[in-house]
C-alpha cells in the first residue's frame, strides 16, 4: 500500500498554479491518507473529484472553510474510510448537512479537537454500526449529544474540555429504569466537562471497563455508585470535592486499577477500601490533605504495586504492610511529612522499594528490617536519615538484602567511603551513586563480581579531570 500525506504548502502551491484537478505530483494513485490544511475553495473541485475512490483509508482535516468540511463529511460513497479527524475548524457549527445527516458508512474512529463553534452532532451518527472510537476535545460550544445517543458496539468514549456540554449521550448514563438498548462501551475518559450533569440514581453501563474522571461536580461522582460491577481501572482526578475515598459502600469486585491524582480535599482513604477486593495496583499523586489511611491498613490481599507521590501531610505507609503478601513494589516519592516506615513492617515478598525526596524521614534504616526482604531487586533510597552514614552500607553486611541487583543511592551528603559491605551483595548487578559530594573511596577488597555497571553522577572527586578513561574506554569526557 502506497502512503501519500499531503501537506499544507502543496496544497498553497496548487492554489497559486490554479490547478482544480488532482495534481500530476500524485501520478494516478491516490492517497491512502490525506491531511488537508487551511483548505481553499478553489480546491472543493479536488476533492469532490476524489470521492469515486472508495479505498480511502484515513483522513485528517485542518482549519477548513465550513462549506468544503460539509463536501466531505457528506461523503458517503466513501465506504472504506475508517478514521477521520477533524481539527482547528473555527467556522465549523455543523458537522454535516441536514438532518439526520450521513457520514462515511463504515467509520471506525472520528476524532473532533477545538472546534470552538461546533453546536451539533448530526442525528445519525447513532446509525454508524462500525464507529468504535469517538473523541471530541475542545469543543466549547457543544451542548448536548444528539436524540438516539451514539452507536451501542462503541468501545470507547472521550470528552475533554467541553465546557458547555450538560449530559451525557443516551446510554451511557441512565435513569435506572432505562428500557433502551445496552451500550457495549468499554473506555470512559471525561475531563474537564464543567456543565456536565448527572441524575441521582444514573448508571454507567455494565460493560464499562476503565472509566476515568478529572474534575468532576459532587453530583456526578455519586453516580460512581451505580452500575460499576465490572468496572477493572477507575481514575479520578482533579476533584476538589472528595474528601474521602470512597464516600460510602462502593461495591467494585473486579477492580485491578485505582488512582486518584491532584484532589485537594481528599483527607483520607476509608475502610470502605475493603470493598475492592481484586486490586492490584493503587496509585495516589498530589493529594497534599491527605494524612492517613484506613485504620486497618489496607485490606487488599491482591495487591501488587503501591505507589504514592507529592502527599506534604502524609506521616507513614499504611498499617499492617506485612499483611500484604502479594505487595511487590512500593515507590514513595516527594512525601516531605513523611517520618518513617509504619514498625518496619514492610510486606515479606517486595522486589522493588524506591524512597524518594523524603527528606524528613529520619527513622534509621536499621529499623527498617530490608534485611528480611529477600526477594527485594531493586532498592532507591533518598532521605534524611541517610545523611547520618558515614560510610555504606555497614561493613558486616546486615543492612541490606543480598538479592539486591541494582542498588540506587541518592543525596548521602555524608557518604565519605563505600564499605567492604558491599561485596555481600553477591547478586548486584548495577550500583548508582548520586549527588554524594563527600565520596571519597570504594573498598579495598574490591566490587561483587556480578557488578555491571557503575553510574556516579556530580562528584566532586573527579569534576576538575577532562577526561577519564578505564582500559582505553573513555568514561566521562569532561
């Protein structure tokens, strides 16, 4: 298949040259894919005379005149053409003319970004049985989705940005008594959708998958509620109101995926968190009021990776880690009120433990119990109690786990020697040294045979050198 992609200065340089025929450039094989810009109307002629070929697969239009949009989204004798896109049309009100209005039969995917003035979607977007992506972006004049809703065999649906936009397209939330046909939507991303809303006792449709939420009203994230049983990855963020999470009883059996990012007020998890018994990943970012966590730690035997991010109230992990069996990975990073590790419980089968920018966590490591962690790979530590090491790690090799392949330190600001300890860790594979102002030396005995590589990163030691080299391999050139 031949891929041709028009750009916008050929198509000026067909509107200078006066052509109103496919240009000799093109030879007689039209393009598979076609991106018309700043379109003209002394070029409608070029396409019109195109639409006898039905083999178009992908077309993309940008910043075109309303009546040259109108001539091909009214194509429908383009019947292979999968994928349109739509973009930075400012003059466009309609998608198409008339009602119901037709576009391309067998559409699979149609992509709207900022088209300020679009106001309707044509009524018979419904009847595209094979349309299974929609996008639309930045549509700020958009107000509703058409009677009749979109086609039931879409598979995923995102909205962003379209501030005007008040309810939902027919099907995706109903009324509880709803009597229609079942959506088959899998995705829902809406973001940003201010005027959306939402009736009480709404619900999603079964088949919903992975829904994802960024700055919802209080009344839209009730609807949560309702109609998620199956629901597998849930992501909610930006929405000041929620204070604790979830509010109440939420029954999602088959959740695996949970996060919530950039919510304000959210103070807590609550033990409601007891209801997701299938979760596997949680990941909070941004949530600066968020101070503890359930009571009884978290209790979700399946989870598998726990990652936590910019929480300044935060004071420690969860309760009862060491429950959590299945825990393979934690990763804490830009936690500032973070003060230890809860009893240095940390769960028995973790692979990979990486403290970052934890800068007030000052509980010795020694409590921490990352000898007991025998299966731990990949270990990144920077926070405040490493600053207290003089030299690391201890020179017995107790501290640390001898499963470790790559072991990352971080902003010891002390650090003056690596110890003879090191050579215990006989799987280490990698060793990373950064911003350690004050290292000096490496142990006499040597580095663990397994050793691969070494990345040191702002030492002072060697700053001055122009170049260094080991067996004849330039290193570091300055």
């Amino acid at each position: 298949m031949v891929w041709v992609k028009i750009l916008c200065q050929n198509f000026l340089s067909c509107i200078n040259s006066k052509y109103e025929i496919v240009p000799s450039w093109l030879g007689n094989c039209p393009p598979s894919f076609l991106h018309w810009k700043n379109f003209s109307s002394l070029i409608a002629r070029f396409w019109l005379n195109y639409q006898k070929f039905s083999h178009h697969l992908q077309h993309s239009i940008r910043r075109c005149q309303e009546a040259i949009l109108r001539s091909v989204t009214n194509a429908t004798c383009l019947t292979s053409l999968n994928c349109l896109e739509i973009a930075l049309c400012d003059e466009l009100v309609s998608l198409v003319d008339g009602e119901p209005g037709l576009l391309p039969c067998n559409l699979e995917v149609l992509k709207i970004y900022e088209c300020p003035n679009l106001k309707e979607l044509p009524s018979g977007l419904k009847d595209l049985k094979s349309l299974k992506y929609l996008t639309i972006r930045r549509c700020r004049s958009l107000v509703s989705f058409p009677t009749g809703g979109l086609p039931h065999n879409m598979i995923r649906l995102r909205i962003t940005s379209c501030e005007s936009l008040e309810s939902m397209p027919e099907g995706i939330v109903c009324p509880s008594n709803y009597s229609g046909e079942t959506s088959h939507l899998e995705k829902l991303y809406i973001s940003g959708c201010e005027s959306l809303r939402c009736s009480s006792n709404g619900k999603f449709p079964y088949s919903l998958k992975t829904l994802r939420i960024h700055n919802w009203t209080p009344q839209f994230l009730n609807s949560l509620y309702c109609g998620l049983s199956h629901l597998t990855e849930l992501h909610i963020e930006k929405c000041p109101q929620l204070e604790s999470f979830p509010g109440k009883e939420l029954p999602l059996p088959s959740l695996i995926s949970l996060t919530i990012a950039h919510c304000e007020g959210l103070r807590s998890l609550s033990n409601h968190m007891q209801d997701f018994q299938s979760l596997q990943q949680l990941e909070i970012g941004g949530c600066h009021q968020l101070e503890f966590f359930p009571e009884m730690g978290l209790p979700n035997p399946k989870l598998v990776s726990f990652q936590i991010s910019w929480c300044k109230n935060l004071r420690s992990l969860p309760n009862r880690m060491q429950n959590l069996t299945s825990l393979q990975s934690i990763d804490i990073s830009v936690c500032e009120g973070m003060e230890s590790l809860e009893g240095g419980c940390l769960p028995p089968n973790l692979t990979s433990l990486h403290i970052r920018e934890c800068l007030n966590m000052k509980q010795p490591m020694l409590e921490w119990g990352l000898h007991r962690l025998v299966s731990l790979r990949s270990l990144v530590l920077n926070v405040e109690s490493t600053g207290d090491f003089i030299s690391f790690p201890d020179d017995d090799g107790f501290l640390l786990p001898t499963s470790l392949t790559h072991l990352f330190i971080i902003g010891f600001k002390n650090l003056k020697s690596i110890s003879r300890g090191i050579q215990k860790l006989t799987s280490l594979e990698k060793l990373s040294i950064w911003w350690c102002p004050k290292l000096q030396s490496f142990p006499a005995e040597g580095l663990p045979a397994t050793l691969e590589c070494i990345d040191i990163h702002s030492w002072p030691i060697i700053s001055d050198i122009p170049f260094v080299g080991i067996d004849d391999f330039a290193v570091l050139p300055s």
